[in-house]
C-alpha cells in the first residue's frame, strides 16, 4: 500500500495528511434536481427531485459521519443545491459540526433568490460557480438555458457584497478551448480565489466528441502553469491530475504542488463522494459505489473498503500509468480511464507523456 503521508497548507498552515485514513475533500450531491442543461454535465441532472434522495434526518446523520471523517473541505454540490428546502438547516449542522462548508450551486433564479450574508453566516466559507464560456453567448449555449450567464454574473457580485469567496470552475472543451485568453481577462476582473480548470470525463451527459486530445491538453496544462506564476488566484485542476506532472515539470520544485496542485489527489484517494441516494463512490465521475451512508459508516469505507484502498495503490496502476516515475503524484484520472476503457485502473486516456523507463527499454531494444 502506498502511503500519501504529506503536508498541504490550509489557510497558511500546514496539515499532516495521510490518504490511506482520511479524505482531504468530501462532496455529497444533495440533489440531481436542477433547472440547467448542460451538455457536460455528470450527474445527468433532471427537473424534480429523486423520491429516495436522503431525508433530512438522514442528511444530518450524514454529515456527523463527515464530520467524523474529518476532511479539510466539506462541499454541497448538485443538480441545484437551492432546490432542497432543507438546505439552510444542512448548512447549520454541518458548520455547527466543525465542517468547512463549501457550496457548488447553479445559477439558477432559485440560488439567486437566497440571501448570500445569510448562507454565509450559517457557515458557507466558499461557492464554486461555474463559468464554461467566456462570453454570454458560449456560456449560455453551453449551459443550455438562455440567460445563465446573467444570473452567474449577478451571483458572482452578490458574494462579493456579502464577501463570500469565489470558485470558479470551467470545464475545457472542444467547444470552448479557443477561448483561453478570454477566460485569462474574464477572471482577471473577477479575481476569484480559485480556478479550478476540468477536464471533462466522458459519463453522464459528456461525450467523447468534446474531448481535448492527450497533446491539446498538455498545451493547456503549460499555458495553466505560466499562469499560475503571475495569477492573483489559485489554480487547480480536477480529472486533470498530471496537471501536477507538468507544473514540476516546469517548476523542478516539490514545494510548488503543495500550494497550486494539490499532491496526489485523485479518485478515492483524498476525495470521496457521495450520491443523493446516499452511495459512497471515489468520485461523482467515477461512479463506482463501495457503500452506502444509510447502512455504512463513511470512514470505514473510505479507509477499508476494496476499491478505495486499491485506488490508492499506485502498484496496481496499468499501462504506462504503471511504470510513470510520476505516478504517486499524478496517477491519472481514474475517472476518465473507468469510462473509456472500462478499467479504473487503466492509464490515462489523454497523457502525452512517454514515461522514462519505457522509453529507456524502446531505446535500448532499437539499438
């Protein structure tokens, strides 16, 4: 078993993490329901809340097994999050339980209707808007609903006013590669705390037509690295993990992974998702389930359960993923492997990098 013993800095200080015994990140899907359409979008969201989604009581049972879990960040994410009535009250109990709570809504009239001062003070420390286009035009055409764009706008200013920090978070496309620098000049009057750049996973409503070649997102990654050394925000990248490859690449310094891409984070290992039916899975894009909340205790699983622990063992990683001398790092996405090839363990669908090893044994055996 591999050991992710390490130290990332949280709010200026520094954390012990060890992955094999706690996630760093918990992300629980309150609902699928939502009022957008958008063509990436993993959850396959749907207009009405699902009948067996958790209850409130069981929401709360939940969130003591989160708190239990004792991650750095707790995320609400949908679907629309707006769209549980209850969802003031989850907020409460989780920040009352110690939890850094981060919120991942929808700019939909719903989430705009709330009072931003208000989730704030209930403990909302973070939301993560989503930003897919860099004019109203692509964003809305991407969301799938004219006048997203607006409502995202007006969400953004409405955390400013009531001084609640931004995410920002962009799924790179076929559909909207070409507009890098516009996003660059977008967030530089924006100035979010964090972009967080995605790269998209085939399931759900994301097809394999939209995605970035191996080599395009490669000339994303170094474009993301000489901008991560002048930006007045973080950046991060999620199903992006070699990402991390490339910024030591670049950097040749360790150091920088821990303050702009996280070390060794992938599906199952630092990160646990868990569904509106209450199913434990790696990731919301690697929807493999180990468990459920409502029979299963959330650490436990994460720590014991088969696939989580093998998902952690970078030993098991096949291809070229298995013999990369960056594979504790990266790792590759489990996710996007899972849904192109079938294998959660197979090597990344879309990394141009030729590990040294191999290279080495062609070299020698064309000699």
């Amino acid at each position: 078993m591999v050991k992710d013993g390490i130290v990332i800095p949280v709010n200026g200080h520094g954390v012990n993490f060890d992955f094999n015994q706690q996630p760093f990140i918990v992300i629980w899907e309150v609902t699928r329901a939502c009022g957008l359409a958008c063509r990436h979008c993993r959850a396959e969201a749907v207009l009405r809340r699902h009948p067996l989604e958790l209850t409130t009581q069981e929401s709360f049972r939940l969130i003591d097994q989160v708190a239990r879990a004792n991650p750095t960040l707790f995320v609400l994410t949908g679907g629309d999050p707006a769209l549980r009535p209850d969802l003031k009250e989850l907020i409460s109990h989780a920040a009352q339980q110690g939890l850094r709570v981060g919120l991942s809504p929808s700019a939909t009239p719903e989430f705009l209707r709330a009072d931003f001062a208000e989730l704030k003070g209930l403990g909302v420390a973070r939301i993560s808007l989503s930003l897919d286009g860099a004019s109203r035009e692509s964003h809305d055409s991407f969301r799938g609903v004219p006048g997203t764009w607006e409502l995202t706008m007006e969400a953004i200013a409405k955390a400013a006013a009531a001084n609640l920090p931004v995410q920002i978070n962009t799924t790179f496309t076929r559909q909207n590669i070409g507009e890098f620098d516009a996003f660059t000049a977008l967030l530089e009057r924006i100035r979010p705390v964090l972009w967080s750049v995605f790269q998209l996973v085939p399931t759900g409503r994301g097809k394999l037509d939209d995605l970035l070649t191996a080599e395009e997102l490669e000339d994303l990654f170094l474009r993301l690295q000489r901008l991560s050394t002048a930006a007045p925000y973080d950046i991060k990248t999620t199903e992006g993990q070699h990402y991390r490859r490339v910024v030591l690449q670049q950097t040749k310094n360790p150091a920088a992974l821990r303050s702009r891409a996280p070390l060794g984070i992938n599906d199952g290992k630092g990160f646990v998702f868990i569904s509106h039916l209450g199913d434990i899975q790696p990731s919301g894009f690697l929807p493999i389930t180990a468990g459920n909340v409502r029979k299963d205790e959330l650490i436990e699983v994460y720590r014991s359960a088969p696939l989580f622990r093998n998902l952690r063992d970078t030993s098991l990683l096949q291809g070229k993923c298995g013999y990369c001398e960056f594979k504790n790092i990266c790792g590759g996405s489990r996710a996007r492997a899972f849904a192109m090839t079938g294998d959660p363990f197979g090597e990344e669908p879309l990394c141009a990098y030729q590990p040294r090893q191999r290279h080495h044994e062609l070299h020698t055996c064309d000699a």
